[in-house]
C-alpha cells in the first residue's frame, strides 16, 4: 500500500520561497507509469494542479505557475519536492501530494495535505 506525506512550513513571508516535502513510502517513485503530483486548494476555492515529476524524471508545470516553480526529486530518499518562489498571499492553500497512475487515467494515492499561509 503507497502513503504519501507532506512537510514543510506552515507560514511563509511574502517574496520568499516555498519549499515542501512529499515522502513516498510502500512504492518506489522510479516505479513505471507514475506520475507524482502537486496539486493545491486556495481557501473556498477548487483544487488547482501545479505540476509534476514523472517516474523518468521528466517534469511538467502548469503554464500559469511555470515561472515560478520547480519540482525535483531525491531518489535514494523516495521523495519529490515542490519550491515555489516568490510568493504572495494568493499561493495561501493547503497543498496536496499526489500519485498518478497513466494506465488508469487516474490519482491513485494521496498525502492528507498541509496548510500554509503566505503572510506578513
């Protein structure tokens, strides 16, 4: 059974960088057709995909957030991180690590999630 688990910090000063952890266990993040996600909910707002780090290492930004993200991944860890710089208030969500499976078109495993807050 995969478990994904965020980390990071629950506040961030505006025009800093966001950094966040997802740990992968019961599954390698090398595994065959796996695409790993982050994915965040703004308050009262939908979930809001920002991008991903494939099995291959490749990686995908939606277009909206691309310059200011990055997505890498420590193997010998099993993890994959999330930097986000220079945020402001509006990146305040609780943001989500997620496991795409491509056979299936679908999210088959996810982190609970953390908050953060982007404020002065």
């Amino acid at each position: 059974q995969v478990q994904l688990q965020e980390s990071g910090p629950g506040l961030v000063k505006p025009s800093q960088s966001l950094s966040l952890t997802c740990t992968v266990s019961g599954g390698s993040i090398t595994t065959n057709d796996y695409y790993w996600t982050w994915i965040r909910q703004p308050p009262g707002k939908g979930m809001e995909r920002i991008g991903y780090i494939a099995y291959s290492g490749s990686t995908y930004y939606d277009p909206s957030l691309k310059s200011h993200t990055s997505i890498s991944r420590d193997t010998s860890r099993n993890q994959f991180t999330l930097r986000l710089s220079s945020v402001t208030p509006e990146d305040t969500a609780v943001y989500y690590c997620a496991g795409w499976r491509g056979g299936i078109q679908a999210y088959d495993c996810w982190g609970r999630g953390t908050r953060v807050a982007v404020s002065a």
